[in-house]
C-alpha cells in the first residue's frame, strides 16, 4: 500500500511524495513537517499543524524568530528530560542542569556531572522521539538500511525511548521496526522490554530480542538459552542451542539436536569439532548425501575428524571431487590432504587436471604432495611393535609421542595414532580472552603435535623460528597478486580499519588492520598471493592460531611488503625460510573456537603490511592515535590486491 506525505515549503504550494509501503494511518504521527525549525544537533523537528502565519512572509519572519528565542532560552535551561552531546560525540540523558554544570545518565545506567561549557549540543526529547518516528518505517527498507543505521546511531540512547515505547505498544509491524533498531542502540532502558519481547507472538521478534540479550545484557544466560531451545520454531530453538553448544560443547544434546533437519541450518558448523562416529557418524553421512552445499561441507569437515577412513566413505569422497560446488570440490580435496591413501591419487589427478578453480586447484595439488610424502614416510614394514596405549587422551598421547621421538615413523605407529586420535570425544572449547601466554592444555597440544606426525607434516617444533630468519635472503618478485580465500572480494565489507569500540573483548578501544573474512568456513583454502619468501610461521600461536608471513618484492615500486595470513589449522603446508609461489596452498582455516585456530570463531585474518619482515610489527589491532596519525604501515588489503591482480 503506497501513501502520499504533504509537504508545505515556505512557498506555501504542496509537494506530493511517495512513501512505498508506508499506509495513510501510519502517516497521521508524522504529519507535515516544519521547514523553519531545526534543532541544535541538526534534526528537523515536526510540528502538527504548521502555524497559520508561517504561510505569511511576515508571519514565517515572526515564527523562526520566536523559534529561535525558544531554543536560545533552551540551550540554557535544558529539559531534564532531553540529551546532551558531549565533546566526543557520547549522546547522555540530561538528569539535571545548573548554570555551570549538567547532571546526567549513560547509556549503561551510569551517572557522571560535566561542566556545562564542555556540552556540545541539546536534543529535546521529543525532538528524539520525532526523528525516531521517522526513521523506524525505513529500517526494514534494503536500499536505505545503512543510512538509517548510521542516523540511529548518531541518537545513540536519544533514540531508545521511543524505540521503547512502540515495542511495548505498537501493532506487529511497528514492534518488529522497534526490535530491529535496538539492534543499533541501547541504553539500560531497553532491558526489561527486550526481556519481554521474547514472548512475543512474532518470531522474528522473539529471535531478535534474544540475541540482543545475550550481546547487550551482562550476565550468564544460559537458563535463558535454555529455554528458548525448547521454542517450537526452529529460528529461535536453532540459534539459542548453536549459543549454548558453542561454548559448552555436549555431544548427546547435539547428537539429539541433529535428528530435527530443521535444526541442520544452525547447527551443522559445530558437527566438525566431535570426533566420535559412533555417535556421529551416520547423521554426518546423511547430511553430506542431502544437505545444502553449506551443509554438506561440514559434513566432509567431520569426516576428516572423525577419521572415517572406510571404502564406501573414500567412494564418497572421490566422488565429490567433481561436484558442481567448488566448496565441496575444495573439501573433499581437503579430507584427502589429511588421510588420503595412494591409491586415491589417480582420481586426485584426474580431478586436477580438469580443475579450473584457483583455491580447488591449491588444495589438489597440496593432497598429491601429502600422500606422497606420507608415501616415502611410512613406506617401512609394519615390524613386530605394537602400540596400545592406556588411560585416558592426555596420558596415551604423551605415550604415542614417546613413541614418535624414540624410533622411525611405521605403518604400525601411524595407524595406532589415528585411533587414539579418534577416541578423543571432541576438541575443547578455547576462546581468546586478551592473555599473550595462553598455556595450551597439555592434552590439546599433543593433540596437535600428533596430527602433523600422522598427516606426514614437519610439526610445530620444526615451524617455530626466529623473527630474523633468512631476513638476508630476496625475496621473489610478486608482479601481480590473486585472493588468499575464494569470495574474497566484498565492497560492504570494511574490517580494515573497523573500531571496536567499548564492546566487551581484549581490543576495545582499537582498530582493526587487517581484513576478517570467510567466516564459519571451516577448512577453506588459504593460498600465498603472490610470489614470495616464508618470513614466519607458528601453529597454535595465542589469538592468531596458525599463522603465517610472507615477504614479497614489489617490482613496480621496487620496495618489499608482507602479507599475513591468520587462524589456520594445525596442518600448514610451509615452514619458515620456504619460498612460495603465487596461488600455492599454505594451509586451511581451523576449527571455531579451538586451541589451532587461536581460540576464535573460524575465519581468515588477512593483512598487508608495507614493510620488510622484522616481526616487531605483527599485531592486529591499533590504538586511535597510532591509527589516526599514520604511525604504522598496514593498509587495506582488497583495494591493494585489486589493483595487482593477475
């Protein structure tokens, strides 16, 4: 349904205009608006009706006037119902105003006084509730989200009142504009309505208001997350279990969550950190046979952890190496990397051979070295010993390692390795909290260490090295440059310089100076893009996970630079001192949350750094001031790669 808004500009003559999807009723509170006020912080204010004489030269002379004098008198006498604009752009509630000091609440509930010269701006409170009335109709509008997301946040709490108010009592349309606003302000305000809203007839609403909860209200939710598992709509049920099995992984509770299909969409990213498949195993293969591409590279994820190594199993995965979907191709590559067997490489060739994808054909070409290395490796005679290490994973592993330092790699040893690699019930739950010296739970490391032994990789000991390696040695030229991820490019994205504010985590208060991409992409391929020299490259590293640094030489402008490449799995393709070529494999992404990755949800932190490698650089984040002055030499990765790309 379309409606017209009237507008009267002071020459008096109307202006129709469209509002699409907006009824006459909904038009009634915003009425017409008037062209002579505006308020100190640059919000229009809206009068119903317009006076009679502001259509009279005279009479809009005497009205702005009198507006004028009004807001004067306002700037010195704020209502303490209105807002202030401190000098850094915080919007507070004014509680109380004398000549020489304001009084007033922030958006967390806190109190604090300032001096009334130090205050940058008013904004009455139906001012606020003006402009929110007419921005709230537009929130679900695609075209215009990101502009009335920017004005709301301009509010800050100014807007939350409002925003209140037609949450508790608005029909269903106007609740579902006033939930998804407080998606981008708050105040402590906000609380007791969002609560609520989690009852609410509308789902949407009901799936909104408990993510606001659990990233807007302190405390611990979990009887909250509970019960909302128990929601009959999978939207709101799918999201509080994904929550809840996240941070306290329990395979019962998702093994049972798993039989719901329904649940698949939100669930199937934490299939991949279980290994038991018993448990596991038939629901996985029933999602790599019928669910969604996103879905069903998941399921190849698991299998790679849940060491199924069965011949119908490699039949599937051989199979899949020429699926229409490049995800799969790449993840069916990637469970050969990490098990394949020779006899799987006429098909890994075939397959590479028809390959047209830059990222699929990294992670081929990565499967045939590892099972040939793997090849030379264990090519030696089972022997007589055997490995049956007791006790529970903590205690066999450091059995199994034993074993690994105290003789030659076997067929025999290997295959032990693999089964108590998958008696491990799942990898736990690690998440960075801001500590430098994240100790690595002994179990966790070995669990690491034993991976790499198994797969035929060099380890983490071999990986480890001085900042200063072979700083001496050229690096190759990189004339052009490709993406390190598939999908890489995104103008919406803009993580490059992104702060985070005072969100509660170890860089608050920072910027970003890398690209975040290629979230909840489990074993993705990461590829070096370009030519260049291995500087650096460290598994399990505190908050970065595997991480990777490769100096290249710019020929163009005859100068070197770095690219970063972060939360990588524990199977790293490179070593330190390695040189690389453009598009070759360099690792995949971890696991969310685990100790590989660096203790984060998976994703690729990708960065360029215009500088030789000396490794007193490497960090991710800024402080403003370091930031705003230039004083560093990271810069914005996708317009860098754009203009080299090969």
């Amino acid at each position: 349904m379309e409606a017209d808004i009237l507008l009267t500009p002071t020459s008096g003559r109307q202006m129709r205009i469209s509002r699409p999807g907006i009824g006459r009723e909904q038009l009634d509170s915003e009425r017409k608006v008037n062209p002579c006020s505006h308020s100190p912080l640059g919000a229009p204010d809206i009068d119903t009706p317009p006076y009679p004489c502001q259509h009279h030269p005279m009479g809009r002379t005497i009205f702005c006037i009198i507006f004028l004098c009004l807001l004067a008198q306002q700037s010195g006498a704020a209502s303490p119902k209105g807002f202030a604009r401190l000098a850094d752009g915080t919007i507070v509630e004014v509680r109380n105003k004398t000549q020489q000091q304001v009084t007033f609440k922030r958006a967390d509930g806190g109190l604090g006084k300032i001096a009334i010269d130090e205050v940058d701006g008013w904004l009455s409170a139906r001012q606020a509730d003006q402009l929110v009335d007419r921005l709230l109709p537009k929130v679900g509008i695609k075209e215009q989200h990101d502009e009335i997301r920017k004005q709301l946040k301009t509010l800050q709490m100014a807007a939350v009142p409002r925003i209140v108010h037609h949450l508790k009592t608005g029909d269903q349309r106007r609740r579902m504009e006033a939930i998804a606003a407080l998606q981008f302000v708050w105040s402590t305000e906000a609380e007791a309505p969002v609560r609520a809203a989690l009852n609410d007839e509308e789902q949407s609403i009901r799936s909104i208001a408990l993510r606001l909860v659990q990233s807007r209200i302190p405390g611990d939710h979990t009887e909250l997350l509970d019960t909302a598992t128990e929601d009959e709509d999978p939207r709101v049920s799918g999201p509080a279990l994904y929550t809840l099995l996240s941070a306290k992984p329990d395979s019962d509770r998702l093994a049972k969550a798993l039989q719901n299909r329904e649940l698949w969409p939100f669930l199937h990213t934490l299939l991949p950190r279980h290994h038991d498949r018993v448990k596991f195993g038939a629901i996985t293969h029933r999602m790599l046979d019928t669910g969604n591409p996103d879905e069903r590279a998941s399921a190849l994820c698991s299998l790679i952890h849940q060491y199924d190594f069965d011949a119908s199993t490699e039949k599937k995965i051989l199979e899949r190496l020429r699926d229409g979907a490049p995800a799969i191709r790449m993840r069916a590559a990637e469970y050969l990397r990490w098990h394949g067997a020779g006899s799987t490489l006429p098909s890994l060739h075939s397959a590479l051979k028809a390959e047209q994808d830059l990222h699929c054909q990294a992670v081929m070409q990565a499967a045939v070295t590892a099972i040939e290395q793997r090849g030379r490796i264990f090519s030696r005679t089972l022997g007589t010993t055997t490995h049956d290490w007791s006790g529970d994973f903590a205690t066999a592993g450091k059995a199994a390692l034993r074993d690994w330092m105290s003789g030659p790699p076997t067929a025999a040893l290997r295959f032990a390795t693999l089964k108590l690699l998958g008696s491990r019930g799942s990898a736990p739950y690690v998440k960075y909290d801001g500590r430098n010296d994240m100790d690595a739970d002994d179990a966790d490391a070995r669990y690491i260490e034993l991976i790499n032994y198994v797969a035929g990789y060099p380890g983490p000991v071999a990986l480890l090295t001085s900042p200063r390696n072979a700083s001496d040695i050229e690096p190759p030229a990189a004339a052009t440059l490709v993406p390190p991820v598939r999908d890489y490019f995104d103008a919406d994205r803009k993580s490059f310089g992104l702060f985070t504010g005072d969100y509660d985590g170890p860089f608050k208060e920072s910027h970003h100076v890398g690209d975040d991409v290629a979230f909840h992409q489990q074993h993705e391929t990461v590829v070096a893009i370009g030519d260049g020299i291995v500087r650096h490259a460290r598994i399990a590293a505190p908050s970065w996970g595997g991480i990777i640094i490769i100096e290249h030489h710019d020929p163009k402008t005859d100068k070197r630079f770095c690219s970063l490449y972060s939360h990588l799995g524990p199977l790293l393709c490179v070593k330190a001192g390695d040189k690389v070529r453009q598009g070759a494999m360099l690792g995949s992404l971890g696991r969310t949350f685990t100790l590989a990755t660096g203790g984060y949800q998976s994703h690729l932190h990708f960065g360029i750094h215009l500088s030789p490698f000396s490794g007193h650089w490497i960090t991710g984040y800024l402080s403003p001031q370091r930031f705003k002055e230039h004083d560093h030499s990271w810069t914005d990765p996708q317009p860098f790669i754009k203009k080299r790309l090969n």
